[in-house]
C-alpha cells in the first residue's frame, strides 16, 4: 500500500517546499508536489502532517555506540536496541565507529561488523564502518589510548580493508606518519574515503595527502594544533581546501557557537558535515561510565576522562542540526544538507539518499515545528512515531 504525506513543509534540501503531497511506494519516492498537482489513491495510508517539516533522514558518519552499547564491544551490542534509539534520533543511517585495539582485537570486530553486515535484512541503518585510526599520532590521541595506535604499515592496512569485504568507507589518518601517505592512496584506490584526525600534520604534508586522496577533517579542532600566522597547519589547508569536508560535533562544547559559525562563513554548508563521536552513553543518565578501558563522567552534557580529557559526546544528530538552526542561525535548507546529502555523498549514495526527490529512497524524517522528531520513516516503513 501506498503512503501518502499530506500538508508537509518539505527541505528538500535545496528548496521549502510548502503544503506539498510525498508519495511513497515500496522504498522510494514516488510523487512529490502540491496538493493540486499529485494525485493518489485515497485507499493510501495517508497522515496529515499540518504544516511539519520534513526532511531527508539523517545521516552519521562517526559513531560510536549509543544507548549503552558500544561499537567496539560487539558481542554484548543489542542491535535492535541500537537501531530503535537510532530512529528515534530521526538517523536513517550510520558508520560503525571503531577505536584502535591490538591487531587481531581489530580484525575480529571488523569481521564481526562485515557478517552481521551481510545478514541485516531491509530495512537497516548501517552502512559500513569507520576506522578512527589505527594510524594515528600518539601525541595527539585524545580520548584514544595510545597503547593501542599501531605504527603504520601497508601490509596492517590491507589486512584491515581485505576482513571488510568492502565494508570499510572512511578511515581516519594522520598522514605526518612515515607509510601513511602509501595507505591514503590505496585508500582512495579502493573506494575509502580518507580523513585527517589526531594529527600534527603540517601545511605541506596535508596538500601531498590531498594530491593522494585526502577527503576530509575528522571532529575539527579537536586532536589537532589550533591555527598560528606562521604555521597554518591543519586548520589553514582546512579553510583554503575546497577538496577537504569537516567533521564538525555541533554540540556547543566541542566547538564554540561563534566558531560554528565562522566555519560555516569559511567552508559553507556543502563544506560541512555533521557528527555527534557519541559513545556507548548517548541518551543514558548522566554518571560514571567506561569507553575504551577507561573510565569517563557524564556531566552537564559533558564527556570527560579524569583528566578532563573530552571523551566524545552525549549528541545524537537530531540535536546537532536543531543546533545549527538554533544557535549558529544555519537556513534549515543548509543544516538539511550538512546532516543529509553530505554524509550521503561521503558513502558515494547521493543518488538514492540526502534528497527528497522522486525515485530517491524514501528515508525522511518529520520534525515539528520545535526541530523534534515525530516521525521516522527508512526505506519506505514507518520505524518510529512519536507518542
């Protein structure tokens, strides 16, 4: 049976198009116009949306678990549990998000991911994995443990891509490393979106990554040097790249709201691309819990290691775009497209997600007027409606 979507403020995410008429079909998107021009059975199942949002369904690209579960433990993950609070979330996508682990530790849960990958029936959420790391800089590893970083070695990467089947898209890189230039350009070869992350990379190393494949930044200005008049380093082949997308944790602590928007002024709308680096306590109480060995406090919206190490985040995307439209002032077309079409174009998928078009697949959300997800429909199936 057909689904109709009547009376909706649609973000295309190019245009807002009013009092239009969705009609969807199986998984796709079958009509879109005004209510004068579609026609549809009445025999549909027909909600009237009186004026709510729609968007193209949401789309993270660095994650990490939620709801308890964390990525990098999968055999204790409840996927069900995973994909529900998800969709709740108004995400009708994700990369499964690994930290570094000693060799076979990795390569397990990497096939691990690429089996279950190869069973999920339609609909489903995951679209591949994210390596954030192995090859990083241990003197910039952040929340990462740096015991667990690996010294760069083509032999290691092709091990780790060959346990993927095809799964791996986006690796996180620091390309100052001796042999990480070699990876970023079998990366790429391969069909592997590379990205730049806890780093010391210099201006020069970051243009040779980019000749090589380099595609983006991942969670800008954090694990990475801030920008100096004299050494523009990462942040500098950011702002004067148009080659490189952003990462960027709109949550207000991560980054600064004023910094949000000086970004959006230098790189664009279609320049960046929204993540939350959520762990395994997304959406729990806030208290005392683990991620990646160690231990972390959930505080005033905070992740922190006892160090006071930022540890990832509490986000989930939803509240990331509401942020942009909220606090930065983002048009809702542009934070459409920075949690939407850019991550869709990322996983080479923007010709069936990140717009709502007709024969595009019908993953959409619909958002009151409040920026709150009240409904979430993936591949056509209504998964999640707010009571």
């Amino acid at each position: 049976m057909s689904k109709v979507l009547l009376n909706a403020e649609v973000i295309t995410p190019f245009q807002v198009r009013k009092e239009s008429v969705i009609v969807i079909e199986n998984e796709k998107i079958k009509e879109l116009g005004n209510k004068k021009n579609v026609k549809y059975s009445k025999n549909s199942e027909i909600h009237d949306l009186a004026g709510k949002y729609v968007v193209p369904g949401f789309i993270d690209l660095h994650v990490h678990g939620i709801a308890g579960n964390d990525f990098s433990e999968p055999a204790a993950c409840d996927f069900e549990k995973i994909t529900n609070s998800f969709l709740s979330h108004g995400i009708t996508g994700i990369l499964i998000t690994l930290i570094p682990k000693p060799k076979k530790e990795l390569i397990k849960d990497i096939r691990f991911y690429t089996n279950l990958i190869s069973k999920l029936k339609k609909p489903n959420i995951i679209c591949g994995l994210h390596l954030e790391g192995p090859f990083l800089n241990k003197k910039m590893h952040g929340a990462i443990h740096p015991d667990s970083l690996w010294t760069p070695d083509f032999d290691d990467w092709c091990s780790l891509y060959e346990a993927s089947l095809g799964n791996l898209k986006l690796m996180t890189i620091a390309p100052e490393l001796p042999g990480c230039i070699e990876i970023i350009r079998d990366a790429s070869l391969k069909g592997v979106a590379t990205s730049i992350g806890h780093t010391e990379a210099d201006y020069d190393t970051i243009l040779t990554a980019i000749d090589n494949g380099l595609a983006q930044v991942t969670h800008i200005y954090n694990a990475m040097h801030q920008t100096h008049h004299r050494d523009p380093g990462v942040l500098g082949a950011c702002y004067t790249s148009d080659e490189l997308k952003v990462q960027l944790i709109a949550d207000g602590i991560h980054v600064h709201p004023v910094t949000m928007e000086f970004l959006v002024k230098i790189k664009g709308v279609n320049g960046i691309i929204l993540v939350s680096d959520a762990i395994a306590p997304a959406t729990l109480p806030e208290g005392n819990y683990t991620f990646g060995g160690q231990n972390i406090q959930i505080k005033d919206k905070k992740v922190l290691l006892a160090d006071g190490t930022i540890a990832g985040s509490c986000l989930t995307l939803d509240t990331a775009f509401k942020n942009m439209v909220k606090e930065v002032e983002v048009p809702i077309t542009g934070a459409a497209r920075m949690a939407s079409l850019n991550p869709a174009r990322v996983l080479r998928q923007d010709n069936a997600k990140g717009i709502i078009s007709v024969g595009k697949n019908a993953d959409l959300v619909v958002l009151n007027k409040d920026l709150e997800v009240e409904m979430t429909i993936l591949q056509g199936e209504i998964l999640y409606k707010k009571q």
